[in-house]
C-alpha cells in the first residue's frame, strides 16, 4: 500500500494581537451565557483587515512550504482541498482561486464544507485516499478561519459572550507519498444524529441573505451549549482512544496531540481523560483564540518552530466540529526534517 506522509505544516496570523478588551471594554448586554465556560475569554486573538481574503490568508500560509520545498514543487500539487470558515463569496469556493493565485494546476480540487474545527483532519483523510488510490502524489490541505474579525466585531454581536472567543488564521500541510511523516492510520466519524444542530440565527427571522437590520450570530442557548460541552468532552478522548487502540499503542504514549482549540476546559478535560501532561498537548488558545479548522495546523507549526516534536515523535490530531456532527484523529510518525523534497511523480 502506497505510505502518505504529512511533510510539512505552515500558518499564517494576520495582524497584530487584539487584546480581550476590545470586548469587554465594549458595552455588554445581559448576556446568560456569559459565565459559561464555554466562553471564558483568552488574552489576545488576530482579526483579519477589512480588505484582506481566505485566499490572501492561503498565500501567505503557504509561502513558507514553497521556501521549504521550492516553487516547483508546491505548484506541481495534483491534489488541492480548501475549507473556509466564513467563505468570502457566495456560491463560489475558494479553492479554484486559491489555485489561479498560487499557480497551481491541480487534477483534483475540491472545497470542503463540513468537519468545521476538524476539517484538517477530514481533509488529511480525503488527501490520503486520493493519493493511495489514483496516480497523484501530492497535495496541498488549506483551511482558512476568518468569522473572528467580521462576523464576531458585528457592533450587536460583538456585545454577547461568544463574540470574544474566536481568532483568525489559515493553516496548511503538504501531503506526498513518502516516507517522511507517515499517516500511520486515521479514525473519523460523521455523527449525522448532530448534524443542523449548530444554527446561525438572526433575531428578526429572515433567512441570511434577505435584506434587514438584525447581525448575524451563532444560536448558542444555554441547553444548546450544555449539549456541546458534553459532546465535546467525549468525542475528541473517544476517536483518539480508538485510533491507540488500533495503533496498538496506550494514551499516554502520544509524545505529542494537538487538538482543535475551542476552550480551556475542553483542552483540560481532553489531557486529562487521554492521561497526558500538559506539555505534550501545546496550546495556543491564549494568544489566538478559537482559531476553529485552523487550529490544528497552526499549533502543530508553533509546536514545530519552538522544537517540542522530535524526530520519531507520534503525533496524534485530532478534533471535533460544529456541535458535534463530526470527530476525527491521526496519528504520523513525525520526521523535524521539513525540507526533502516529495517523491514526486513517478517518471
């Protein structure tokens, strides 16, 4: 069976910092989910400008992986799969820009709409089914989250709780049929039971794209958000049992996991049912936030940059969506040398 490697990461944080009082400073209303844990308020998150794209995020993203492996490389990519969390127009997907931007000529591009704060990992499961199972070699794994610095800054909606949690950002990987970081297996679950359960509502009915003056928002009630947390706190330590159990593998023997980044208590709870110290589960949700299908990619590249990954490490990814409607995890046996070229297309 042909091995898929997950060479490389790289992201992108627009911006500089903005700090928790650009919320609390703001007047607030009386807000019942604010004393949630759920949306417990980090120190500093990014905004996206006001004139700047998915797709510029994407380039800036991925512009480390073309000085890593040369622009010949990356533009040769067969495979090309793009999630975006707040897509920029409508009808159209980002992908196909993304690809005109970039100089890419891919065979396959697809857009990926589900999987929301895991789509990282559905989109490394998709890649390695591509590659395995056709003649391509390479691909390119781009998720773009940029609801923080438009939706969430809405003057209305930026009075409520959950206003303050999300971050901007764009992570990518580079995905070849190698044997530099091996995808040693995945587990990945669509709960379709939870499926329309995370709602955007807006406060005078009308659909989304019908003219009015309510703010768009995400329809978290106090029910509703009991639910996710107790969704949550299950499904991430579940799939990434199962994916040891079928490594052969305990728990406690992930030298590194790296999670989506909805909150401190779910980072807390995850650590402590998968019996790992905190040093072995980096953390960026202080300084950016929810970064929502972003955050797996951006905070393997942190744990990268600042030398936590050794070479031969297992690292295990894994995450949740929306309200639960899908879990998924990885495991790769990670190799720190970022910088050898794929295999390439056979010749």
């Amino acid at each position: 069976m042909t091995t898929v490697s997950l060479t490389d990461v790289a992201g992108y944080l627009p911006g500089e910092p903005v700090p928790a009082e650009f919320y609390t400073e703001y007047p607030g209303a009386d807000d019942a989910l604010r004393d949630s844990p759920m949306f417990r308020i980090p120190p500093l998150r990014h905004h996206v400008a006001a004139d700047e794209s998915n797709v510029d995020m994407v380039e800036r993203a991925v512009a480390p992986l073309i000085e890593r492996h040369g622009p010949d490389e990356i533009r040769s990519v067969d495979v090309l799969l793009m999630h975006s969390q707040l897509p920029d127009t409508p009808f159209v997907g980002a992908g196909t820009e993304v690809a005109r931007r970039l100089g890419l000529k891919p065979r396959w591009l697809i857009d990926v709409a589900n999987a929301g704060c895991a789509s990282f990992v559905h989109m490394l499961e998709l890649a390695r089914q591509i590659l395995t199972t056709t003649d391509a070699r390479t691909a390119l794994i781009c998720t773009a989250q940029s609801a923080a610095g438009q939706l969430f800054t809405q003057s209305e909606v930026r009075r409520l709780a959950q206003a303050a949690i999300p971050g901007d950002g764009c992570g990518v990987g580079y995905v070849t049929t190698s044997e530099r970081s091996p995808v040693l297996d995945l587990v990945a679950r669509h709960i379709v039971s939870h499926g329309g359960d995370m709602k955007a509502v807006l406060d005078d009915g009308r659909k989304y794209w019908e003219p009015g003056e309510s703010q768009l928002r995400i329809g978290f009630t106090e029910t509703s958000t009991a639910e996710v947390l107790d969704r949550g706190n299950r499904l991430v330590p579940e799939v990434v049992t199962d994916l040891c159990r079928r490594l052969g593998v305990a728990t406690d023997e992930i030298d590194l996991l790296v999670t989506n980044q909805p909150n401190r208590t779910f980072l807390r709870n995850w650590r402590k049912d998968l019996r790992l110290p905190p040093h072995r589960h980096p953390d960026t949700f202080d300084s950016c936030g929810n970064l929502f299908g972003a955050a797996i990619p951006i905070t393997l590249d942190h744990a990268l940059r600042s030398g936590r990954v050794k070479d031969g490490d297992l690292v295990v990814l894994g995450g949740f969506a929306h309200a639960g409607d899908y879990a998924g995890a990885a495991a790769i046996r990670w190799s720190t040398d970022r910088t050898t070229p794929s295999a390439g297309r056979p010749a």
